[in-house]
C-alpha cells in the first residue's frame, strides 16, 4: 500500500517536542486561511472533525485530516509534512518554536494510484 501521507524525520522531531508539552496530536491540512494551505498541529480533539472532514492517515502517532474539498485538489498527490525554520501566522502550536510545518507534495504514479491506502470520512477513533 502507498501512504497518502508521510512524514520526514526533522517533522518527527518537531512532534515529539510538541507531544512533551501539550500530549496527544492530531494534523488538520489548512484550506488557505491565515498562512495559506498549511499542515496544522493541535492538542487531539481541540479541533472538531466532521463528516466535512477526511482522514488520509497517521504520522508519527498524529492523526491527519483534511477538508473535502481540499482533498480533491490533493487527492493525486503524496503529501510530505516536514519543518522549515521562520515563524508562520497560524494557531499551528509549533509556531512558537520558531519554526512551521510545510506540505511538500509528489503526483502519484498510474500504478501507485492502484495501491493507495484508503481514505476514511469523518473522525477515527
């Protein structure tokens, strides 16, 4: 199976700090509010996830989401969260850290499009 969405190790370690302080996490990809289309960190169930609302897998322990719509802009892609140095605009609870999650993102191959991992709407539990 080919996962919707991964993570690097300089992400991974970004997490685990947050994790220390504020305990479970879940990811919400921005539609293009506030630092445009941004991977969102927040303490898990501090954002309210709905049937508007699709899971496309876990990082690192972390539950990512994404609105509908923005999933059928993404859906052919791979998305890669990783960290850059800067401080973004956003409620993303890394920001104070002096850093910001960023997607970086691949078009899915016709045969990867065949194994994709499945995509779930509303929350996981």
């Amino acid at each position: 199976m080919i996962l919707r969405v991964t993570v690097t190790d300089a992400a991974k370690a970004i997490i685990e700090i947050l994790r220390k302080e504020h305990g479970e996490l879940m990811f919400h990809q921005s539609g293009g509010c506030c630092d445009g289309s941004s991977p969102m960190c927040y303490p898990k169930g501090e954002l309210m996830i709905n049937e508007t609302d699709i899971w496309l897998g876990s990082i690192h322990h972390c539950d990512f989401y994404m609105s509908q719509d923005q999933f059928e802009y993404w859906k052919h892609t791979q998305l890669t969260v990783d960290v850059v140095e800067g401080r973004g605009s956003s409620f993303s609870l890394e920001i104070p850290l002096g850093v910001r999650f960023v997607i970086k993102s691949r078009m899915y191959t016709e045969q990867e499009t065949e194994i994709l991992t499945p995509v779930h709407i509303g929350e996981i539990s």
